[in-house]
C-alpha cells in the first residue's frame, strides 16, 4: 500500500497523468476552440513526447550529477600545510572505502533499478553535535543495512573516526557524520563551509533532506545551565549556515543520545525484545505549527505525555512482578527520567528560539536513544537528596554489564527520518528570492493576459453576435414593413456583406476575435441558412417555375424545332443591359441551354458557375422587371447582380442549394432534343464536350477573386467567367484538347442529352481547318464571357464623404487600386492571342497555375500576380490576334506611352491626386467648406481633379476606341469621379443648410416670426424695412443664393434649379424651389417698403341691418362708411390707402346712443386681421359674407373684390403670394419631412385671407 502510495505521489507520475490529461482535454475539446482533430492529436503527441524528453533530459543531468560526485570521490586527498602523513593516510583510506561503498550501492537492487544515478537519487541527511555526542555510535549500532564489509567478514559501518566526516552508506539513505569540532570549535569554520560548499556544488536541488541534531543527555544534565545555552547557540549557527550555503530548508531532527546513562535505564528496559527496542522513543512533530505552538511548548507537552507513559509502563511491570523482588532502576527510572526535564529543556528553548537574525529551524521532532550500554549512570534524585540533606553515600556504585544492543534507533531512521525524505524546501536568497517574485509576477500577468485576452475576445465575440442579430433582425424588418422586391433584395444583400466579412475573418481575422471563442462559424452558418432560403424565394424558385414553363412549351410544341447555326451550349450572352428577351421553344439553342440550366441547378457535380452565370441573369432579369414594382432599374440590376455574383460564388460548399427536377419533364424535352441534336455537326459536340470538361478542371472567375480581399466593396461584379474561358485553361487544356480533336477520333459525352457519340472530325477536313474552326468557335466565346465581365463590374455607393476617402484610398492607388489590378488582368487574360505573346506565353505557361491559384483562389492582391503580357513599345503598334483585338480598348489602356507610362498608370495617377484633395479636405476637420470648394470648381471647370480626370478619360483614355469597348469601359473609369462627386456633395449640402440658418433662418425667427403677419397671435407688426431685411429682391434671402449658392445653382429671373456634373448636383428642398419666387418678388401690399408705390387692391362693402342697434360705422385705411339700418348700396374701398392713417374697426350705436366697438385693430395689417377676425360664408354669385358678433350685438356685411393687386401690376408682375408663416431650416439635401408649398394663384393679400 505504501508503495502504491509513493507511486501515486511521486512527482514524475503525477507530471505525466498532467501532461496526458492536457493532451485529452485539447483532443476533445478541439471543436470548441475550433482547432483542427488532426492538430488537436497532434498537440497531444508533442506535450506527451515533450514530458518524455524532459524526463530524459533529467535522467540524463542526474547521471552527470552522479558522475561529477564520483569525480568528487575520485579525486586524491589536497596536502595541505599542516597536515601530517597519518592523517593523509586516514584520509586516503576513506577515499578508497567511500568508492567501494558505491560500487556495492551500484550493484545492489536500487543500482540495478536507477543506474548511475542511484548514488545520486538516494536521500541524504547531516549530524551535527558537540564532540563525545554520539552521532557515530547512534548510526553504527541502529540496525541499518551497511554495504560496506571488509576482508575478514565483519561488518565495517563507519570508517575514519569523526576526523573530517564520515559518509555511511545505507540501503534506504546516506549519513553524513560530521566531526564534532565542528559544530563547536570556530576555528574550523573555513572547513566546515567548504565542506558545505561542495555539497552544494555537486548536489545543488537538494544537498541534505534533513539534519540530525545530537546532543548527550548526560553531557547536559551533568554540566550547568550555560553548558546547554552554548551549546545550543553553537549548533543554532550550524543550522543557519546550513540553510543559508545549502540553500534548503531541512527538517531538524533533535537526537538526545546516551539515555543509558540515566539510572534506572538497564532496569527498566532490559526485558524489551528486539521489536520493541527497534521503535520509535520520542515525539515527531507537524512540519507546520500554528503561532500559538512555540517549540518549548510543544517540547513540555509531549514530554509530560512520554514521561506518563513510563510511569504506566513502569506500573505494569511491577504489576506483572506479582511480589517477586525487583531491580531498583524499575522504581528510579520514571522520576530520573522527569530529572533531566530541565536541562532538555533549556537546550530546546535556546535551539529554536525566536530570533529576527536567523531563519527559524524546521523542529520535527526530539528522540531519545542509546547506542552502547556503557559508562557510569548518574542519578540526578540521588545527587539533589544528597546535596539537600548533606549526604555522602560511602557503598560503590552497582555494576553495569556493557553492551552494543541499540535502543530506539533503526525505526527512528527509517520510518521517521528517511520516511521524511520529501519534506526538504528550497531556499530562496535575495537573488532567488527576486528571480522568483519576476517568475510569480510573470505568470500572473501572463495568467491576466491571457483572462484579459479571453475576456476581449469574448466581448468582441458578443457583439459581432448581437451585430450579426441586429443584421437578421433588420433584414426581418425590412420584410415585414414592405413586402416588395426591393426589401427582399436589401434583405439579402445585408446579410450578404455580414457574410463576407465573416468570410474575411477566416482568413485574416482579427486577434480580438480569437483565442480559442470565434463564434464566427456558427454565425457563418446561419446566416447561410437564412441567405439560402432568401435565395431559394428570391431566385431559385421563380427560375426553377420559369425554366419549367418554357420546357413545358418546347415538350409540347407541335412544330418542328428549328436548327440553329451553332452549338447551343456554347453560344455567347448578349452584351447589352437590356431586359430578357423571351427564348423561343422552337428554337433548339433555346431548349437545349434551358435543359442545361434546368439539370445543373439540381446537380452539383455539373455546376459551372460561369454558364449560371449568364443563363441565370438572362432568365432572373425577366422576373425581376416584372416584380420591381417602384424600384429603379439600375439599382435593381445592381443588387441582382451582386447576389448572383456572390451566390455562384460558393457553388462548391456543400451547403449550396439545389431545386428538384421534375424528371418526366426532363426526360421528355432530352428525349426531343435527342433527335434534333443529333444531326447538329460533331464540330459544335466536341468543342462543348471541350468545354464543359474545362470548366470543371478550372475555377470560375470573379470580381471578388480579381481584386482580391478587401475590395468586394468597392467592386461589384455581376457575372461570373467559366474556368474554361482563362489563359491557364487554354495552355494546360483546352489548346491541347483542341489538337487532340483535330488528329483523332475522340468520343464525346453530354451530360444533359445522356448521350454519347464517337466523332472523327480528320473526315471532315484537314487537322488545320479544324484547329482553326475550333480555336475560332472557343475564342469567340472567351471574349464575350470577359465582355460580360466587364460590362457587369460597378463601384459601390459611396454612402458619405468618410466612406468616398476610404474608398479613394484604395482606388487611388497606383500600386493596389482594384480597378488597375482588374484592367491588368483583363489584359493578360484577353492579350495572349497577340502574335507578339507567343514568346511569352510559353514562360507563363511554368508557373501559370501557381500565379492563378493565388490571385483567384486565395485573392492575393498583389501586383505581380498578374502575369506579364507584352504591351507596346512606345511609338509602335502591336499587332493583335482575334482575341486581342475583342480588347484592343483594353490593350490602348496598358500600351507605354513616350513618355514611359500608360494611359492606365496616368489614370491612377490622377485618382491619387483626386485621392489627396479628398485627404486634405478630411483633414480640415469640417469637410463643407472644401467640399463646396471642389463642387464649385468642377462645375465651373476649374482646378478641379474631378473635371480634369474626366476630361482625360473623355479625350485620351476613349479616344478612338470601338464604341462596345467605350460603352464598357467609360462606366468603370467614370464610376469613382461620379461617385465622388455625389458624396462631396453631402458635406457641401450640410454647409449650406448651416449657412442658411446663420444667413437667413436665425435672423427671421427671431426679428420676423413673432411678429404679425408671420405669426397670427403677434401683437406687434412687422415694418416694412424689417421684411424687406430678409424677403424682396435685397433680402437676405437674395443675398444668400446670388452667394453662397452662386456657382452651384442656375437663376433665371426669380426661379432657381441646381448646377449639374454628370447629372449630378447639389439637392435643393421643393420647399426652397416653390417659395423662392415669393421670397425674392417685390413687397406687396402692407408689406411694400413705399406705400405709394405698392399695388392696391378694390373692394365693395355692403352693410346689413344690426337688430338692437340703430346702425354702426365701418372705417378702413381712414374710409368711413355710416350705415344707420337703413337702405343699404355698395361702397368701394381700397387698400391699402396711402393718405390715411393704417386701421380698421367697426362701431355700432345702441338704441340709447351709446357705442360699442364691435372690432379694431390699427396697424397696416389692420385689414387682414379684420377679415381673420370675421366668420366667412362664400355666396353663389363669388360675394363673401363677413360676420362679427359680442354678446349683444351681431352684425354682418357683404363682400365683392373689384380688382387685385397683381392686376394693378402691369403685364411683367409675377403671380406670387404671401411671405407665409415659417421658413424651413434647411435649403439643400434630402429631408422626407419636407412638403412642397401649393402653387402660386396669383391672388391679393385681401383675396388671400378671404379665400382661407
């Protein structure tokens, strides 16, 4: 058990189950932290292989300790001055006995177990003690197995007396027997501490396991007081400098020998047999003791304990006597015994007492023993009644029979001190001490770092969780608020790009998001979940309904279907943008490039994103435009194909979704095409078989895999080019096949008809005309799929001006702009037919496939990945291949210049310029004042990059090239200019609302809203030279468009329209546009700064009579009309009247002549407030009736303009109406708040109010 329990505990077994449980816990939790299987064993393997090398590696230093203590043993004897020839030659003799005793050791059972290192792996303990003590005799005589045995036969276990120090070898342990002059004398120091040195240096990780401390019993209880406190100090100093040179703290282990020489000690103890006397005599304490345990009260409690003990046994054998006489030592023993206390006692106290200069000493525990039963025992009870009573005994002392029989020794050594083996500590000093505390305080801060690191990662975990949750619950939105095309497509698109990102993450992801929690695969998947099924209602299912349609028409068409001029599976798309135009089921190309479709969206071994790619958006396009219901057509197509560009993209995940077939109606159109397809010519069956192989040997291309990483954010490319139609599958195939082809008998498979046929083409014509006829037939294909390409890239909205510069800063780079990248590899994808490529192309041809894989597949954005295509020398021209002059646009491009350079590096060079005007307007801080500047100057075709740029591409860039090239190449070099210009018009947009709220806004709410006629409840009236401060023609509303917006909107007369660049200009409010007629028109009315010359309007009133009154007076302007309840007749007015004072009231007259003031109010606006005042019934005949009332009277009156102000104008008066109450807070940008006023009607003042 014990053994099983050692093995248990042992270091190296407990390291090992450590290593083997990292080793599982990586295996098994692999998926957790997304670690690879194959990795996660691997990991395993290496921590188990390493735990084997680190064992190896300390075998290994152990055998070399080993070896450097035998060296130490070997070594000869140093003469030293002063020492004699004997003892030179006793300490040869030790030399000598010591390697004999490790010889024996070595050939023993541990030797034969641990090799060289068994010396070196036993443990080794020290003794220490005055002379005379006892140490050698206490190890000779303890019952321990010795290897040593000299020639005669006896047993030798000490040799060399204790001179220097004696080494015994034991089977369980090895004692260190020092010379007593040591631990007293000081002059033996130096020694001493060499001695301890050399321990230390051939056995530095544990030089001792523990110290033996000795003292005779004798010694101290015969000697006074201040013998013990000496001595105890003396060996106090040999522990410290122990710890201290060794390094160690050891347990001490307190040996009080020569317990023979208390009287009493034979007597008592000589019937114990030899089981008994091998036991324990003492007291083993705890290795840890609490404050309140001092070493003097540990040592007084179990002394009381050891001494109660004798006194019980001392009973039972007197019991056991049964009368018979008994020695005298059995009564004396117990109380000599407790006569010692004392002295001990002392000796305990001074050892292990506290002291802030030395480390306190590991008090294990304290024995007592005998060696050898000689010598005169002292009684110390006699000796205090001899001294007490002053008695002198005269009878000789009694006999003692000597003997070598060990007391309490052998257990004591084995199963108490080398038992106690692993209880050793190392000792740190200041530098360990130091070293450590760095080592601690590392490992926590590498601990922190790595909890820190966790609990970042986790955090940033958590919210790329709740942003990918925000994404789906806002695409769930978006269709729940509008269930139209345009949501669904938003939707998708949305969660589109999160995918993207998350796929960008698998290959440079971020630190934050790692360490072990990247949640980013689980994400990735259902986000795929929700996109497929998005796709699945979006695209598949109205394909897969159209699709069958149209093959339900060519199954059930009764005419004979048509024969077609050239292979159906590989005719080009048609490169206009245009909508889809319906296929024919008479037609064969029709049916046949359906099936096809048909089969490969349900097959996934068949899948040819580049044939998808075209079939899909033909037939996609037709639903699409029927479902786009308000949305516009260009950001329809945009969308679209983004996400079918995106979505044949992944045609290799397994996750990728498929329709069903209906698989009678495939049948049924293969078997009809069968027999049509069979008499096409087996020049268009092999070059499709050709083909269709190619397309499956190489991958697709993309506008993602063009650009490389980071830019399907700035590019958008919505068709995809079959891996067929590339340079590498031309050199590593397609050429090949096509020789191939034109020299042999091949046999042909196609997979939509299930047929197979066995073609000889070398019947049809020469190896020559057939190469040319197959080449011509795949070329011709080739370039319409990278026209496609072409004619479907688009630069992304740049939503604000911070996105337009972090945009720019990618196009705008001659080295890494993603538009340069793809014209490069347009052309070396397009050039290769070039006659001048020849040479070239057979250099490509080495490394084509690696230069591929990493610019398709692993989307390195790196200039040089685009192979090298020969351009023209500067002043000549190259002549082109039929493929190359597809692309000459391309080729004119890249073609060096005089002056070294292309046309493309000098477009990119001006887009760094245009990249470092938008730097410098971000870093103003406010970019509206430079945007405003930028729009001003490119309208006003000024310094601007924007116009300059566009003047380039318009004039040098297109200039002579076929107008199929230029209508697909002027969108991808215009695009950024326009884009640019849109954003730079956001922050210009915003600087002008500011202006306008400085300008004009501020100063009329506050001097103008308040007042009356811009706010009914005002109490006070706006002057005239007040509204014309910010209305008329030299308002500040006048002043603010002739500056602020002065180059950015055209002014004809008093109406206004935005400036325009490429269709694009500032956004004017409708509200500024409708209302700018009548803030900048001359004043009207009360309004008019000079009422002489303000348009008057004329008007009738007629009174009716007032029952309880006996008339009343009406007076406006200062015309008065007295009506007393009689006849009445229209009276004219005008108004305004310039020779009166401003007013209006009405009055009437009691039956007891008193007055009462129906109404007034002063003011030039007296008028109008009269008339709010007034309830307003309209008559049939266009007449107003006007009412007033208080509580005792009501009185009305009849109502007839005669003439407006506008009328009075003259021909050239603009039809305006009021100033109005507000005026909006912003001018420029798109505000959904805001509503258009009402169109003018040209009515007056009086009208106006009349009319409400």
């Amino acid at each position: 058990m014990s053994r099983l329990r050692a093995t248990v505990t042992d270091a190296r077994f407990l390291s090992l189950l450590g290593f083997v449980a990292l080793g599982a816990f990586l295996v098994f939790s692999a998926d957790m932290f997304g670690i690879p299987s194959s990795w996660a064993i691997a990991a395993g393997v290496v921590l188990v292989s390493a735990w084997v090398l680190a064992s190896f590696l300390r075998r290994r230093k152990a055998r070399q300790r080993a070896d450097a203590l035998h060296e130490m043993l070997d070594q000869p004897v140093d003469r030293q001055a002063g020492t004699t020839a004997g003892a030179l030659l006793e300490q040869e003799t030790l030399r000598q006995r010591m390697q004999e005793a490790v010889a024996t050791i070595k050939r023993s059972k541990l030797g034969r177990v641990s090799g060289r290192s068994a010396l070196y792996e036993l443990p080794w303990y020290i003794t220490i003690g005055n002379p005379a003590a006892g140490k050698s005799s206490a190890i000779i005589n303890s019952g321990l197995q010795f290897p040593f045995e000299d020639g005669t036969g006896s047993v030798v276990k000490g040799i060399g007396g204790t001179r220097n120090c004696d080494w015994f070898f034991t089977t369980e342990g090895i004692l260190l027997d020092t010379a007593g002059r040591y631990s007293v004398y000081e002059d033996d120091r130096q020694e001493w501490l060499y001695f301890l040195s050399q321990l230390r240096k051939h056995r530095p990780l544990a030089p001792i396991n523990g110290i033996i401390i000795t003292a005779s019993i004798a010694e101290l209880s015969s000697n006074p007081p201040e013998f013990a406190i000496s001595l105890a100090r003396s060996l106090r100093q040999r522990v410290q400098e122990l710890t201290e040179r060794l390094q160690v703290f050891a347990p001490a282990y307190v040996m009080f020998t020569k317990a023979d020489l208390i009287a009493g000690f034979n007597d008592f103890f000589q019937d114990l047999d030899w089981n008994e006397r091998d036991r324990v005599w003492g007291a083993t304490l705890p290795c840890t003791r609490t404050g309140r345990d001092s070493a003097i009260d540990l040592f007084d409690r179990h002394f009381d304990i050891l001494h109660e003990g004798l006194r019980e046994l001392g009973v039972a054998q007197m019991a056991r006597a049964q009368g018979e006489r008994m020695p005298p030592g059995m009564l004396a023993f117990p109380l000599e015994f407790a006569a010692v206390k004392p002295a001990l006692k002392v000796f305990i106290a001074t050892l292990f007492e506290d002291n802030p200069y030395q480390f306190e000493p590991v008090f294990r525990g304290f024995y007592f023993t005998s060696a050898l039963q000689s010598g005169e025992a002292l009684s110390l009870s006699d000796r205090k009644v001899e001294t007490r009573f002053a008695l002198k005994g005269e009878d000789p002392l009694p006999e003692r029979v000597g003997s070598r029989n060990g007391f309490f020794l052998r257990d004591l050594f084995s199963q108490v001190v080398f038992a106690d083996r692993q209880l050793v500590r190392q000792y740190s000093g200041t530098r360990q001490a130091r070293v450590r505390q760095v080592a601690i305080i590392g490992a926590i801060a590498a601990l922190g770092l790595i909890f820190g690191g966790w609990s970042w990662s986790y955090s940033n975990n958590r919210s790329l969780v709740a942003a990918v949750t925000a994404d789906l619950e806002r695409a769930t939105a978006m269709q729940a608020d509008s269930t139209g095309l345009q949501s669904r497509l938003a939707a998708l698109e949305l969660i589109q790009n999160r995918i993207a990102q998350l796929e960008d993450f698998d290959h440079n992801r971020p630190l934050s998001l790692g360490l072990g929690l990247y949640q980013g695969e689980a994400l990735r998947a259902k986000l795929f979940d929700e996109y497929h099924a998005g796709i699945r209602s979006v695209l598949l299912t109205p394909v897969r309904e159209q699709l069958e349609a149209f093959l339900t028409e060519v199954s059930t068409f009764q005419g004979e279907p048509g024969q077609v001029a050239h292979d159906p599976a590989a005719s080009p798309a048609p490169r206009g943008g245009g909508p889809y135009v319906s296929a024919s089921p008479s037609s064969v190309e029709d049916a046949y490039k359906a099936l096809k479709t048909y089969l490969m969206l349900a097959s996934r071994e068949h899948l040819d994103a580049g044939h998808l790619s075209d079939h899909l958006t033909r037939i996609w396009r037709e639903w699409l435009e029927e479902n786009r219901g308000t949305m516009e057509r260009e950001e329809m197509i945009r969308r679209a194909g983004k996400i079918l560009s995106f979505h044949l993209a992944h045609t290799g995940k397994p996750e990728w979704p498929l329709i069903e077939n209906n698989l009678v109606l495939a049948d049924q159109v293969r078997e009809r095409l069968r027999k049509v397809v069979r008499g096409l010519p087996a020049t268009e069956r092999i070059y499709a078989d050709i083909r269709t192989r190619a397309s499956t040997r190489f991958p697709a291309v993309s506008i993602a895999g063009l650009t490389g990483a980071g830019n399907d954010s700035l590019l958008a490319g919505s068709h995809v080019v079959s891996g067929a139609f590339t340079h590498d599958a031309w050199e590593a195939y397609v050429r090949q096949a096509i020789d191939d082809a034109a020299t042999g008998e091949l046999q042909s498979t196609d997979w939509v008809l299930q047929s197979a046929r066995h073609d000889d083409l070398t019947l049809q014509g020469s190896p020559a005309q057939i190469r040319n006829t197959l080449t011509t037939m795949y070329k011709q294909e080739y370039a319409a799929a990278w026209a496609q390409l072409l004619q479907g890239v688009s630069i992304s909205t740049f939503d604000g001006f911070p996105m337009a510069v972090a945009a720019m800063d990618r196009l705008g780079d001659p080295q890494r702009s993603p538009i340069g990248q793809l014209m490069r590899t347009v052309h070396a994808q397009t050039a290769w037919d070039n006659p001048s490529a020849a040479g070239t192309g057979q250099a490509q041809a080495a490394d084509g496939v690696g230069e591929w894989f990493r610019r398709a597949i692993l989307r390195t954005p790196v200039a040089s990945d685009t192979p090298d295509v020969p351009v023209s020398p500067p002043g000549m021209p190259l002549s082109r291949g039929e493929l190359g002059e597809a692309f000459a646009g391309v080729d004119r491009l890249l073609a060096a210049r005089d002056d070294g350079g292309s046309l493309l590096e000098r477009y990119l060079l001006q887009l760094s310029q245009l990249r470092s005007r938008l730097n410098q307007i971000a870093n103003q801080g406010d970019p509206g004042p430079g945007s405003i500047k930028l729009i001003r100057d490119t309208l006003d075709d000024g310094e601007s990059e924007l116009a300059t740029t566009l003047r380039f591409v318009d004039e040098q860039m297109l200039a002579g090239i076929a107008d199929g090239q230029r209508a697909a190449l002027r969108p991808l070099l215009v695009r950024p200019l326009l884009q640019t210009f849109a954003a730079s018009a956001r922050p210009a947009e915003d600087e002008l609302n500011r202006i306008w709220l400085a300008q004009v806004h501020e100063p009329f709410t506050r001097r103008l809203a308040v007042k009356y006629p811009f706010s009914a409840e005002g109490d006070l009236e706006a002057t005239p030279a007040e509204i014309a401060q910010i209305f008329g023609p030299d308002g500040a509303i006048a002043h603010y468009i002739d500056g602020a917006m002065a180059a950015l909107v055209v002014r004809r007369g008093n109406t206004i329209a935005p400036r325009t660049w490429g269709d694009l200009g500032i956004r004017l409010q409708p509200e500024l546009i409708a209302g700018f007629p009548r803030w900048v028109g001359a004043l009207e009315g009360a309004a008019a700064y000079s009422a002489d010359s303000a348009p008057q309007t004329t008007f009738m009133l007629m009174p009716h009579p007032v029952p309880g009154s006996t008339g009343y007076l009406i007076e406006i302007d200062g015309q008065r009309l007295q009506y007393r309840n009689g006849a009445a007749q229209w009276a004219t007015f005008i108004w305004p009247n310039p020779d009166a004072n401003p007013g209006a009231r009405i009055v009437a007259t009691r039956f007891d002549g008193s007055t009462v003031e129906v109404a007034a109010f002063a003011g030039r606006f007296g008028l109008e407030k009269l008339i709010n005042s007034a309830q307003r019934i309209r008559q049939p005949d266009g007449s107003f009736t006007l009412s007033w009332g208080t509580d005792e009277l009501k009185l009305s009156v009849g109502l007839r303009i005669i003439s407006s102000a506008q009328a009075q104008a003259g021909n050239g008066a603009t039809p305006r109406e009021g100033l109005g109450s507000h005026l909006p807070q912003r001018v420029a940008g798109i505000d959904p708040a805001a509503t258009p006023q009402p169109p003018s009607t040209g009515r007056s003042a009086v009208a106006r109010v009349v009319m409400k």
